[in-house]
C-alpha cells in the first residue's frame, strides 16, 4: 500500500511502529512560551472556568448539556465562560438555559494568553465524543498554569510525550458528583502548577523546518 511503499512516514503518534521504511516523529503542537505563561489569577472571589471549542450539531455527544447542568448547582461560586461557535450554538441556545453563562464566540488569537491567564479551569469532557481527539488549546492552557476538568483523565496519557507534570493539571470529574463534592474539588485543586514540558518550543519549530528541508530538498 501506499504507506508502506513511502519513503518516510511523519506522525505524531509515539505508539506508531511502523507505517513505512523510516518512521519520524513530530510533536502535534509546542506553545510560544513566551506568550502562554502561568500567572497568579486576578479574581479570587471566584472560580473562573471556561469551555472552549466549536459547538456542531454533535454537541450533545461531548456532554455539553451534562457540563451545564453540572456546573448550576455551583453558579454561586464560579465565573463561567463559554467561548464557542458553529452550526449547532442556535440549537444549544434554544435547548439549555444559560442565564449563568458568560457567551462569547471569538477571542483573537492575539488575545488569548490574557483569557487564559484569568482561568483556574478549562472543561474538556471527551468520554462520549464519538471522535475523541485533542485540541492545541489543551496545551496553551496548561503552558497558562489552567487546569482541565475532565470527566476521561485516561485520555491525557497521550500528552506524556510532551508534557512531563500532565497528571498536575488533571481534575477527574466523576459523572454523578454532587453539587457539594464538585465545589470541594474546585477550590480543593485550584491554584497554579507550572508545566514541565519534555520540548521547548524553538526546539519543536527547529525540528518541523529540519523536517521540512529533509521532504523538500532530501536533505539528511
């Protein structure tokens, strides 16, 4: 097949053996640590958290109507962004009440070192996503000292490669935790934890550039 008849397969998958006569491995995604850094947040009176990513017409299958409903209970006590747009927002509008919710649909890139750093927490709940898979905003929160409530703490074992303190920013929600346990468990692990991570980021753009040199020119 075509794969194995290539003269080099590039992947980001640290488990991929072989996929064709040369293997290389290429970080999926390194922050600018110079931009996304961890800082002491400025609204202690509450717990600020967010949800970041596109909401499409499968946005019952990431368990958005499960978050919310889950955070009422707390609404007291939080700040809660939602930052999110696509074909299925109108759809969640209209299902769910969202008095508690700060909406926004676009922050610039440019802007969101800023976001992230007034967050103790970023929502990613993945165990129902029919096509689980992994944002760059994970990372750029983590570089911004942001922890992840999840309800799949598995699903991170896959950023070892790149993270090395990634069970320190990991928060397991269960399914049915109560309003009082959830309230335990968010002031109980905010604070901010400085990652360590296994690849710098001029590192990472060196090895994508050498990388390229190597495809285009057959350069060793």
């Amino acid at each position: 097949n075509a794969l194995e008849n290539a003269a080099c397969g590039i992947t980001d998958d640290t488990d991929v053996k072989k996929i064709a006569k040369k293997v290389k491995y290429v970080a999926p995604y390194i922050p600018n640590h110079a931009k996304f850094i961890s800082s002491q947040k400025k609204n202690l009176d509450k717990i600020n958290i967010a949800y970041i990513g596109k909401t499409n017409v499968l946005w019952r299958y990431k368990a958005l109507d499960k978050m919310f409903a889950m955070f009422r209970g707390v609404k007291e006590q939080i700040d809660f962004t939602f930052l999110s747009q696509g074909k299925g927002i109108d759809d969640l509008k209209n299902s769910i009440l969202l008095d508690y919710v700060t909406l926004k649909e676009f922050i610039p890139p440019w802007e969101m070192p800023a976001f992230y750093s007034q967050l103790d927490y970023i929502v990613f709940f993945c165990k129902s996503n029919p096509l689980p898979d992994w944002p760059c905003i994970l990372l750029e929160a983590i570089s911004s000292g942001v922890k992840i409530l999840t309800d799949s703490p598995d699903f991170f074992e896959k950023l070892h490669p790149l993270v090395e303190n990634i069970d320190e920013f990991i928060v397991h929600i269960k399914e049915n935790i109560t309003s009082v346990e959830l309230l335990k468990q968010l002031e109980k692990n905010r604070g901010i934890v400085k990652q360590v991570y296994q690849l710098k980021y001029n590192d990472y753009i060196e090895d994508n550039i050498s990388l390229y040199k190597e495809i285009l020119f057959n350069e060793n």
